[in-house]
C-alpha cells in the first residue's frame, strides 16, 4: 500500500485549527494552568521510564482534539502500518522504510520482495556479537600480534552521526577501547585523528551504505596509505572493515569478505544506527549493551504502533510542533539535554529532522503551500542557558523548546545532579510565567534606587512569559533509555512527513552541491574557472592564488 496522498490543509481539521488558532493564540498558559485543576495530569503521559509533559504549550483540551483529527484525516494510523509492515513507502527512491525492522525480536517476521528479513537481519547481528567479542576479548590481534586499543569509524552523515553520538552519550559504559570518528574531508581532521594512533593497534571500520561517498573514500584511502606506510598490504585484511550495501566495491578496495558486514537499501542512512553501522556502538559499549539499545527501541516502536494516537508519545509531539509551525508559523525549535552525554545529540536530530522533512514538494509532485520541515538546533543544559536562552526568555521570536532530563545521574554526585535538575525543572517554569512588572518591581531595594531609576529600568527586567515547553524526563540515561529517545524522534519525524505530505526518506536536496563539488575540484585541477557566475569566478580565482 502507498502513502496517503492528502494535502493537509485541505483537512476539515485544518479550516478547524485555523480559527481556534485565532481564538485562542494570545491565552496564557498559566491562567489555563489556573483554570484548570487537572490540566498537568491531563497534558502528560507516563510510559515505562519515561514521564513527558506537554502541558506548558499554548494549547487546550480543543486544540490537542483538532491536531489528533488531522492525524486522523490525513491517515496517519494507515501510514504506520504501511512503515512497519514493509510497504514500499520512500516512493521516489522505490524501498521499504524499515529501520524499525532491525530491531524486532527473531519471533517477528517481516517480507520484503517475497522475503523475510527477519533472518538475515538476525544473521548480521550474531556476527556484530562475535566480531565484537573477538576484538573486545583481544582474540582479534593487528599484524603485530598486539590486540586492538583503537576503533576509528570512517564516514559521514548517517554513517558517522548516529554513531558518534551514541558512542558519546554512552561513553560511561564504555570498554578499554577508544573509538574516534573520522568524518569531514578536511584532511586537518583526519590528521588529528591519526596523528594519535598506533597503526600496530588500531582497527578501521570503514562505514558507507553507498561506497561511493567522496568524503568517505578519500578519507579511508588517505588511512589505508598512512597504515601501509608502516604495515604490509596483507595487514589490511585484519585492520579494515566495512559496513556498506556494496559488497563489491568493498572487496576491491581490499577488504576480507568475512569483514564485510552489509546493510539493506530499506534502512534509510539517518536511521540506520540500529545496523552495522552502529558497529563502532558494539565495540565501545560491548554488543549486550548495543543489543539494550536497539530493545529500547524496539519498546519505543511498539508503544508507537500500538498506543492510541492520543496517548502515543512521538503522536502528540509530533501534533503539537505542527501546531507552532504550521498556526504560530514559528521557525525552529529547540532541544536542551540537561546531560553533558548528549553534548552530540541535537547534531544528530538535525540530520534526522531537515534531512528527512526539509521539503517542498508534496507527495503528488505539486509544491506545498504551507510550511514542512523545522529547523533544529540546541546544546545541553546548563550551558545552553549560559549562552542563547536570553533569545528564548526575552527576544522576539517562539521558539519551541524539548528539555529532555534524566533523574539519576550516573556518577552519583547528589550535589552536582540536584543542581542540575533544578535549572533544568526551573527554566520551563521561568519561560511559562516570565516575570511581570509587579515581580520585577518587588525586588528592587527601593532605599539604594531612585523610583526614577526603577521605572527606567522594568522594561528591561520583565519576562513576557507563555514561551511553550515539552519536558522528557527520564530516569537514567542508559543504552536502552536512549534507544527509546531516539526511536521516539524518528518516530515523530515520520508522523511529521506524513501530515504534511511529503517523503521524508530521500534526500535528493544534498545532491547539486555534490554535483558542483565535483566540476569545481576538475576547475581547481586545471587552474581554470571559466563557466561560473562572476561571484563564483572571484572565490576560485582567489583560491588558486593562494
Ligand atoms: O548527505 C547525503 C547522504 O546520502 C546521507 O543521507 C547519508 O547518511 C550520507 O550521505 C552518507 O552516505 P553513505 O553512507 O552512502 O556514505
């Protein structure tokens, strides 16, 4: 089955929305709050180990009603069984949409062209276990016979992004291994990774589901050169591996068949942590706890798929951030991890969200009259504070804001975490009530100030308040706490891509610049730059000056 086809704001739902939006966008938040007793309870859901409250949003009883019925008019249950059932949903690119299926239990069964993947998938995973082992255990030796201390995954985007997040926000379970990440193809990049590294003690994991990303190649031959600099072209059998859907030209660029580990064209690159592209995970954390992570996972796509719209968590959050895009017309949103562990996470969303929803044409191939994808951003808390929340509290724009905490803190220093939590519990509460004039006026000391200088000075110390928050609080950020948290924003990116008719799974919009690249690096060879528009003559001709 396809995707629904509904051009959104042709919904009833829709007309609906827009004129409760006029009736009820300048409400405040916290006379709603004081009008309604029950309204923290029934603005929350609570799952597993995960508490989420929505009730600090600019919305009501009414609204929430109006966005589950345009998920409802716009198919979005139809769309979740077509995704987990293996329907050919990334139309443009002809595949399945199955991340969800690596990380269904071996009892699941799932058909692709007439087959089940269930198996193969399964397969992949026992020889991630026994390679990790392999190379945890130091049974897996380097040409010198020296076990390996060093990981180093080389690859971009979704081959790089994932990993490297997870790899970071999971480094308190980490083994004796280091893993680094190789990425950019700034070659000042690869050479402050390598420059660190014992070529007799360090293994590659070459990651691309293509095999044909420039980045990534130019980045692993520049390696496989420095490695042979030091060890024999036979040495590359036990220092590289692959991750790619391109078992080919894997083995020509030398790699051991039995190092290959392959991936399927139906997991998209952003979701494909769950793969072996998350091999770089099972060496850093060790495969049970890879396996804790994809469970978690899994728990999350099974309250998706089975929760009713209204009480499914990625449902509403993905509702409500239409609401502000698409009736506030806000331009981003915001996500604050109150965990320096998730330092790389919002990074990790960006891909996820504008690679997937930052479209304009809808699914029938007719450009969309509304607004798609948001824009993302953020950095952990506190620091964040300390840095872009004066925009949040105090500028002209609404920003939307996730604050995703844990309750325990893995370390255990009370102190410290209680610190932490309060900040991260007190700015949705500063930037639902802000601070009025009466507030601000009471804390003057009116004995050392002028009522002159007082007057001159409210304006600036008020908080308008009524700034809309989501808070996640999760007990403890562990390998299976974070496989819910990323499967949850998957999960809201795809119930976005479906309301707002677009494909969310292919990403044609990275492919000019690839394209330009190429004709450029051809100019800079040939110390030409003839064919460019005259601004972009100038910036080569002042390149090959250099
Ligand atoms: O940037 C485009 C993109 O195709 C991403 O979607 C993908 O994650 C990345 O390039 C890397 O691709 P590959 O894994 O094929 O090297």
């Amino acid at each position: 089955m396809s995707l629904p086809k509904i051009n959104p704001t042709t919904a009833k739902a829709w007309q609906e929305l827009r004129e409760h939006f006029l009736a009820i966008k300048d409400l405040e938040m916290k006379n709603l709050f004081a009008a309604d007793a029950d309204r923290a309870d029934n603005f929350s859901i609570e799952w597993n180990d995960f508490f989420v409250d929505f009730s600090k949003n600019r919305i009501t009883k009414e609204t929430l009603d109006l966005l589950l019925k345009l998920a409802e008019e716009t198919k979005l249950k139809e769309a979740i069984a077509s995704q987990f059932s293996g329907d050919i949903i990334n139309e443009t690119e002809g595949r399945a949409v199955l991340h969800t299926a690596l990380r269904a239990p071996e009892s699941a069964s799932i058909v692709v062209d007439g087959v089940d993947i269930i198996p193969e998938i399964h397969q992949v995973k026992k020889s991630i276990e026994n390679f990790t082992n392999e190379i945890v255990r130091g049974e897996l030796k380097g040409y010198t016979g020296k076990a390996f201390t060093d990981v180093v995954n080389i690859g971009i985007g979704g081959s790089d992004l994932g990993p490297a997040m997870v790899v970071d926000a999971l480094q308190f379970y980490k083994n004796h291994l280091n893993t680094h990440f190789v990425s950019n193809i700034d070659g000042d990049h690869i050479h402050e990774v390598i420059k660190k590294l014992n070529p007799e003690t360090t293994l590659f994991v070459i990651v691309s589901k293509t095999f044909t990303t420039h980045e990534t190649l130019t980045n692993a031959n520049t390696i496989r050169s420095w490695f042979l600099e030091k060890a024999s072209e036979a040495a590359i059998a036990k220092h590289f591996v692959a991750v790619s859907t391109n078992i080919a030209s894997v083995q020509e660029f030398g790699i051991h068949p039995d190092h290959i580990f392959p991936m399927w064209d139906w997991v998209g690159g952003r979701f494909s942590l769950w793969s072996a592209v998350g091999l770089s995970i099972s060496l850093s954390i060790g495969y049970d706890n890879f396996d804790k992570l994809l469970s978690g996972a899994y728990k999350m796509d099974t309250h998706f798929k089975t929760a009713s719209l209204k009480e499914n968590i990625p449902v509403v959050l993905a509702l409500i951030s239409i609401w502000y895009n698409n009736f506030f017309e806000t331009e981003s949103e915001v996500v604050i991890p109150y965990t320096q562990y998730l330092n790389q996470f919002t990074t990790y969303l960006q891909q996820g969200i504008m690679e997937s929803n930052g479209k304009s044409v809808d699914r029938n191939g007719k450009p969309v009259n509304y607004q798609t994808g948001t824009l993302v951003w953020g950095e952990p808390g506190c620091n964040a504070q300390h840095a872009f929340f004066q925009l949040i509290h105090q500028g002209t724009k609404l920003v939307p804001a996730d604050f995703i905490g844990f309750a325990e803190s893995l370390h255990g220093n009370k102190e410290h975490q209680d610190i932490l939590v309060s900040n991260f519990i007190a700015q949705t509460e500063a930037l639902m009530n802000g601070k009025t004039e009466v507030a601000v006026i009471s804390e003057f000391e009116p004995n050392n100030i002028s009522s002159e200088k007082i007057k001159h000075l409210v304006p600036f110390k008020v908080f308008e308040g009524n700034k809309p928050t989501n808070t996640i609080f999760i007990k403890k950020l562990t390998p299976e706490s974070l496989g819910k948290l990323i499967a949850l924003y998957e999960h809201k990116i795809f119930v976005q891509g479906i309301i707002w008719n677009i494909f969310s799974y292919d990403q044609f919009g990275v492919e000019l610049g690839k394209q330009l690249a190429t004709n450029i690096l051809t100019d800079i060879k040939n110390n030409t730059f003839a064919n460019h528009d005259a601004s972009t003559a100038n910036i080569l001709k002042y390149y090959l000056k250099k």
